[in-house]
C-alpha cells in the first residue's frame, strides 16, 4: 500500500504532522507557474505530469516538462530543481531527497 503521507515531525505532546503527497504537488506546480522559460506538459498538472512517490524515508518528486525552444535546457532545470528544493523545504519544513525533472517537449 503506498504512503499517502510524510510525516514532517515524528512525535510531540501533541501528535504528529502529517502533510499529504497531494500538498508537494501543488508546490511544484506553483514553482513551475513562475518560472517563464518552463511549463508543466500536458493538459492538467495532476494527470501525471507531477507525481510525489515516498519509498521508504525518501520522498521523490517527478515532473514532466516542457521547456521553450530557445532557453538552455540544462541552465533551466537546474534553477527550477533550486527552485523546487527552497519552495518545498521553505512551505512544508520537508526537504525532497530526489527531484527527477523529465523534459517530455518544447514550446514555442
């Protein structure tokens, strides 16, 4: 059965916080709205194109991409997983272990 959940903090005197798969896709579906040179591929962000897996005590974020055809692919998956890893980590106090940004197209 597949994690629904991360645990954020493990115990305290007043439980465990728990934030759902579903909140760190919203965050990199935001991060992704901001930057110009990139767009999430597909129709819908939630239809596989933004996938948030837990294995174990690692959180894996996978997007699927398109990036505008003059921009420098690499220059611009590596300030958007910048950008991912700080907005995360920033909102939720959870740093992602693995951000796999999969460029599936370009725009023009």
């Amino acid at each position: 059965m597949a994690q629904e959940y991360v645990s954020v903090n493990q115990s305290s005197q007043l439980g465990i916080t728990a934030l759902s798969k579903s909140v760190f896709q919203t965050i990199a579906v935001i991060a992704v709205e901001e930057e110009e040179a990139v767009m999430i591929a597909g129709s819908t962000a939630f239809k596989g194109a933004v996938s948030c897996k837990v294995q174990g005590d690692q959180m894996i974020l996978t997007l699927d991409v398109k990036v505008n055809y003059n921009a420098n692919v690499n220059d611009v998956c590596a300030k958007l997983q910048k950008r991912l890893y700080e907005a995360t980590e920033h909102m939720t106090g959870y740093a992602p272990d693995v951000i796999d940004i999969r460029v599936v197209g370009f725009f023009f």
